[in-house]
C-alpha cells in the first residue's frame, strides 16, 4: 500500500512564502554581522579637528584643561555614535549597542567613567596620568569606530 502526497497550489505558495522568509531573515543577519556604519566626510573632518583641539588641551600644564579634554573627549565620541546612527538616550546606552558590532568598544567604559566622575563628585582630582589614558582610551574608540 503505497501512500502519495499531494500538493496543492496553496501549499506551494506557503512553502515559497517560508522559503523566501528564512532567506530574508539569513541575509539580515548576515548584514547585521558585516555592518560597518561609516561617517560622513565632513562628520570625519569635524571629529579630526576637534581631536586636535582635545590634543592640544591636554598638553597644556594645566588641570583645568586636563579636565576640558577629557570631557570634550568624552562629548567627541557620543558625537560619533550619534553620526553613526546609534540608539540612546545617552552615551552609556550608546556604548551597550555599539558593543554589538565593535566589541572592543567596552575597553572605554573606564574612560567615561573618569569623565562621569569629574561630573559627578566636586572632590574629584584628575591628574595628568589619568587623563591622558582616558583621552587614549577615548582615542581608540574613535579609530575602532573609524572616526580617526
């Protein structure tokens, strides 16, 4: 006793609807994985200029200006996550969903931590040291984004 299935013109409109679902659904995740945003050209120019001004104010002798690059740093690279397109409703957000496609992007969170500090708590005393790894930290974040 042989059994035969038959296949109406219904089902193969639904096996092709599924067929061409799961393709769909393969490319966007294959999309997702390549992703790489890039920033317009006067975005980028803008960043590198005012990562120079960020440069300039940390080689001033001077803890004030210490604490301005760090925070201006720290502005620069929301800026970019924002020209990227990045979700948010403020850096730290902005930072979670950038880890998605750049992980190295975390090894910032100390960074923004100082800056979140110097905000913060009035007792807090940056030194140049720890400035100038915050403002580094900032920096490679900026080049994994492509941004420097």
């Amino acid at each position: 006793m042989s059994m035969s299935i038959t296949f109406t013109k219904l089902d193969y409109i639904w096996l092709s609807l599924l067929i061409a679902a799961i393709i769909v659904f393969i490319l966007w995740l294959i999309s997702r994985r390549l992703k790489r945003v890039e920033i317009d050209s006067f975005s980028q120019e803008k960043i590198k200029k005012q990562w120079q001004e960020i440069e300039n104010l940390l080689s001033q002798d001077s803890a004030s200006a210490w604490k301005l690059a760090v925070l201006e740093a720290d502005k620069l690279l929301d800026y970019t996550l924002k020209a990227i397109g990045l979700p948010g409703k403020d850096l730290g957000e902005r930072l979670r969903a950038a880890a998605y496609n750049y992980s190295k992007i975390r090894e910032v969170w100390p960074a923004h931590k100082v800056r979140n500090r110097l905000v913060h708590e009035a007792e807090y005393q940056l030194d140049k040291r720890t400035a100038r790894r915050a403002v580094e930290q900032f920096k490679k974040a900026l080049k994994i984004l492509r941004a420097l």
